[in-house]
C-alpha cells in the first residue's frame, strides 16, 4: 500500500479525516475533519500563532470577513490576474494546468506514441475517437487498454503521425493539420494530459480561480434570466457582448468573492489596526488564520489542494530599507519553526523563485517544500511583496496607509524650531513617512496537517525496527506514491506532544472493573482540569497491548495504565510512546510528567525550554 493510501487509511478508520457528503456520495475536494483531525488541526494552527502572535511583542492578530467586496479584489489585482491557465483533454475530457503537466513520452526509439486509457472499454472508445475525429488516417495499433500512434517525426512544435496507408481517408481531423497532402500533424504544446500522455488538447485559456456569489435574496439566475430575455428584444443588444455587458451590470450591486487569500483583510485594515494599536511601531505584523476559497482546475492529493482551505498568514509591516534583512530574518524563523516540529528535516527545504517566477511587485521569494510522497510541494511562501499592496488599496480608496515616526517627525520639529529652518530633505521626509512594505508567511494549514502526519508516520515491525516505504529516504526524487509496505506491520504517529490529538490515553487494565475505572477517570479530570488537553479513557474490552498500539497509532505521547495494585498505593504504569519505555509513577505525578513533557523543549530533550529567537 502507498505511503498516502495507508495514511488516508489511517485518517479515515481513526476519525482524522472523511470525505465530506460521503453518504450522499461524497463532494470532490470537500473533506470533512473527524475528532482526532479537528484536534491536530487545531493544535498545527495554535503553534503556529503562538509562535507568530504570543511569544512576540511585535504581532497582533486579527480575523477578517471571507465574504469579500470585488473592489478589494479589483485593487489587489485578483480579478484580473487571479488566473491559471486551463486545458482540456479531447480524449479524457480532463482538465488540467499545463503548466504542472509533463512532457510527451515517446517509447521505440521515439517512434510510437502510447496513449494510456483507464480501462479496456475506455480504450476501444478513445481509439474510435482517434480515428473518427482527432488522428483521421494515422496509423493506430491498440493493445489492452494502451493506443499505440506511429510517429514520423516530432518537430519543435508539432508531432507528424505516420499515415496508414491502407486507410481511404482523404479528410483530416478537428486538430489535426496537413501541411503537404502526406502528412498528418498535430500541434504539441510542449506538454499532454497527465494522467494518459495524450497530446490531443484544447489551446490553454486563462480561468479566474475565484468563487462569485451574490448577496441577494433573489436567486440571480432569475436575474440572468428578465436581462437576457429582455436584451434579445431590442437589436443593439441582442448579441452576445452586449447581453453579457448587460447581465454583468445587472448582477453588480450584489456581487461578491470568497476572499481567495486572507491577506487583503489584513492590507486593508492596516490603518484601522495602527490606529487601534498606536504602541505598534514598525516593524510590527498582523497575523491571521482563516479560510480561503479557491476554484481549483485540478484537485489533488486530497487536503493538499481543495477548493476550501485554510491559511496562516502573517502581514509583517516593514520600513523599505528594513525589507531584505525582514526577509531574511522571517525566512529563517520559519524554517526553524518547521525543523522543530518535523521529525525528518531532510524531508523539509526551502526552494527559492526564479525571477520569472516572482509577481511582478515582488523582489524576492522562497518557498518552503514537503516531500510529499509524490515529491516535493510547497506548504508555504514566503515572500518579500514591497509596497504594492498598500499602495494599491490607497490609489483607489485616496486614503493614505502610510507610516509616520513620530519620533523622528518630533525630533525635526525641534531641530526646525531651535534653527528656524524648516527642513524639506527628500531623505529626511521619506524616513519619517513612508508607506511600509511587506515581507509575508503564508502557511497552507491543510498542507501543514498533511505533511506532518506523513512526516510523523511510521510503519514498524513486531520488533519495533521501522520499515520505510520504498523510495523512502531519496530526497531527490519523489518517494513513489506505489511504493508499498507489507501487512503484519503497525503504525506510530510520532508527531510532536503539542500536536498530538489526545495527549494521554488512560487505561484501567480491566476494562468493566468500577473501582478501576474510577481512578482512571479521577486521572483524566486532573489532567483536564490542570493542563486543559484532550485525553482519552480507553475502556474497550481488548488487551492493555492492543490498546497501547491503538494510541500509538494516533500519536498519543503518553499511556497510563491502572491495575490493582493501583487502587492499593495510587502508582499507575506510565508508557512512553517513542521509547515504549515504562515506568511506575505515583497518579499525582502523571499531570507533572505530562505538563514537563508539553513544554518547547527541543526534540530529542526534556531539560531546556526552546527558543524561537526573534
Ligand atoms: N497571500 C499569499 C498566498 O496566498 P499562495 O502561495 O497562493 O500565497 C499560500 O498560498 C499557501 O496556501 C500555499 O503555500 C499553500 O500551503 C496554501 N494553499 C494555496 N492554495 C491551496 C489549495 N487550493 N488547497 C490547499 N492549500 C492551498
């Protein structure tokens, strides 16, 4: 079984995550977090803001509306720009990004074309296609469910079939093009559709990712529908630019975006925040967790790219020539935070753009990569974005998000006042105000969730020894998402104490014993009382062994047993999770071990606190 089929498993059979809807036959891209995957995916995000928000004195946090007015989104450039190219597969009728697709694979010393259907049925179909529509008079050959295209020769832009001589056919096809009456061509783009190596597609064409809604009672299909009807009647607007132009004013008033990324709530209450927080002086930051909603061409991966996800982004406003340093610093903050919570650093690295990659407001950006067990994925950027996104939302609403030093500005009315020369240095009055620029982490929650779950996950051996996944352990290629463990195995979620979601299971070693259980649950109460943390009373009738793997599986750090010496001297068996190390302990000591055990110690260490420098 695959690395992320087993977790998938895994996440489904012990209540991580579901997929949404699933007894009405499920949504595409919905999931749904289950009580295990709610607690981990609130303890990833509590991390995160209080690394960011509460162990600094220099960030405060904030939570904006998602549903969001399109003149935000005009400013910031979303409506226009918020595109990613889209293709279609003429055979598959998938679609895709092109610029996440391969190259065309060629086998035979690059003379045949193997287009990969799904199935046997789909082949027959899809080869019918080729031959009635798309690939008229090319020689095709199929074996099981593979089309096999003899080619002539490929050319930078296009790939010339071999023609079937005994076919009659004289027509060419949809896509197909002939430049002398012998050739077939068809145009190649420099990629195909993923999933069957089919270079029979549509032109890419730019598709907005943000979702439209209306905030109207009255459904605005109707609305659609009074406009067109009414535009058909009169010729100067019968056509289809103007019906539209018409059904766009029509629907303007209520239309509205869910916001696509939860940084523009914080750019433009900037003022608002400053206003309200006058003790903040740059460089300071706002920071936000929330969701964000994205129409995705391609869902993948399950909760590694849906339509709705959630974000953790930090705004960190900054004075221009403080900006590459902020960089810097943020770059390397970040990085420290994803090495103390992940347990296999070399599965994490930092993988900065290439200048055509960067917006074109941006000097600089790194992204901070998974590997996945597909390969390597960005799970947060973080980006040095200028003075753009202030400037913006100033230019159009004419109000001024600028900075101002009040010492400075104090400190020159004095000089002006003691000399009685008023000071109109270009570089003195840019110092004192400026519109700050932005250096911003942002952190896909669900991404982050992912890849800690697999970061933490562990397949062992009834001996303890862990068995990798195939392909494990090569950080320059993808980990095969075929790779396979054998069965008769168990799992560990090795995630770190703070993640984990339940952080002591209680056990009495009888499970229906009243005087057992009872010092059980007088643990759990102290535990929930004193430490506010989620644990779990496992009182299924099956060995205390099979109970232990059960929590190991979710990652509990720590189990506590109570047996009937308990009830005579109040000393509990404790396990670590990691060690599987024991130890009789008294029950009051539980709380203390467990609140040690809690802290930002290092990894690997339990005497020193963490710093998270600033
Ligand atoms: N404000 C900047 C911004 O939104 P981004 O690179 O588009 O930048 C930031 O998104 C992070 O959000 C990504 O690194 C990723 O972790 C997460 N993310 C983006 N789209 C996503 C999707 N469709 N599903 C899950 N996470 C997504």
């Amino acid at each position: 079984m695959s690395a992320m089929r087993h977790l998938l498993d895994l996440c489904k059979r012990r209540g991580f995550l579901f997929q949404s809807a699933e007894i009405h036959g499920g949504l595409r891209g919905a999931y749904d977090y289950g009580p295990l995957g709610v607690e981990l995916k609130r303890n990833v995000s509590q991390e995160w803001w209080n690394s960011m928000v509460y162990q600094r004195s220099d960030v405060v946090g904030i939570d904006t509306a998602i549903i969001t007015p399109p003149a935000v989104l005009k400013t910031s450039g979303h409506v226009d720009q918020f595109t990613d190219e889209m293709v279609d597969s003429r055979l598959s009728k998938e679609r895709f990004r092109p610029d996440k697709a391969p190259a065309l694979k060629l086998i035979d010393q690059d003379k045949v074309l193997p287009i990969s259907a799904p199935d046997k049925v789909t082949a027959k179909v899809w080869e019918q296609d080729l031959r009635t529509q798309f690939a008229k008079g090319a020689l095709i050959t199929r074996k099981g469910k593979e089309i096999l295209l003899q080619v002539e020769r490929m050319e930078k832009d296009k790939i010339v079939l071999k023609r079937d001589n005994n076919t009659t056919t004289t027509t060419t096809a949809t896509t197909v093009t002939t430049s002398e009456p012998t050739d077939l061509h068809i145009p190649y783009y420099g990629y195909v559709d993923p999933n069957s190596n089919s270079p029979f597609l549509t032109e890419s064409r730019p598709f907005n990712l943000m979702f439209k809604t209306y905030l109207d009672p009255i459904d605005p299909i109707d609305k659609v529908i009074t406009t067109t009807l009414d535009a058909q009647k009169s010729p100067s607007t019968s056509d289809l630019t103007s019906t539209r132009q018409l059904v766009d004013k029509t629907l303007h008033p209520s239309l509205t975006y869910l916001r696509p990324e939860t940084a523009q709530g914080v750019f433009i209450n900037y003022a608002t925040v400053q206003r309200s927080h006058p003790h903040l002086k740059i460089p300071f930051g706002i920071a936000q967790i929330g969701k964000s909603f994205r129409n995705e061409i391609r869902l993948e991966h399950a909760i590694f790219r849906t339509p709705e996800f959630e974000q953790m982004e930090l705004e960190f406003f900054v004075a221009p020539w403080q900006a590459e340093e902020q960089f810097e610093a943020w770059r390397k903050f970040r990085m420290d935070w994803w090495r103390y919570y992940a347990r296999n650093n070399d599965r994490i690295r930092e993988r900065a753009h290439a200048q055509d990659e960067l917006a074109h407001y941006s000097s600089g950006c790194i992204d901070v990569e998974y590997l996945y067990p597909w390969g390597w994925g960005e799970v947060e950027g973080i980006a040095n974005r200028g003075d753009f996104d202030l400037s913006k939302h100033s230019e159009a609403t004419g109000i001024k998000l600028q900075y101002t030093d009040a010492i400075l500005m104090q400190e020159r009315q004095a000089r002006e006042k003691s000399t009685g020369v008023k000071e109109t240095s270009v570089e003195v009055l840019a110092r004192e105000r400026f519109t700050p620029h932005v250096v911003e982490s942002s952190c896909g929650l669900n991404r982050a969730m992912l890849a800690l779950m697999l970061d933490a996950m562990e397949v062992v051996d009834d001996q303890g020894k862990a068995i990798p996944f195939p392909g494990e352990g090569d950080n320059n290629n993808a980990a095969s998402d075929n790779s396979t463990v054998s069965k008769g195995v168990r799992t560990i979620m090795r995630l770190h104490p703070r993640l984990a979601p339940v952080k002591v299971g209680i056990m009495p070693l009888i499970s229906n014993n009243k005087d057992l259980v009872e010092l059980c649950t007088g643990i759990s109460q102290s535990l929930r009382q004193e430490l506010q943390v989620n644990v779990s009373l496992e009182t299924q009738s099956t060995t205390i062994g099979k109970r232990y793997y059960r929590m190991d599986e979710i990652g509990t750090p720590w189990c506590v047993t109570v047996d009937f010496e308990s009830l005579q001297d109040r000393m509990v068996t404790i396990r670590e999770r990691d060690t599987g190390e024991q130890r009789r302990v008294s029950a009051e000591e539980v709380v203390e071990i467990v609140r040690d055990g809690l802290r930002l110690h290092p990894r690997g260490s339990t005497t020193s606190n963490l710093q998270i420098s600033k």
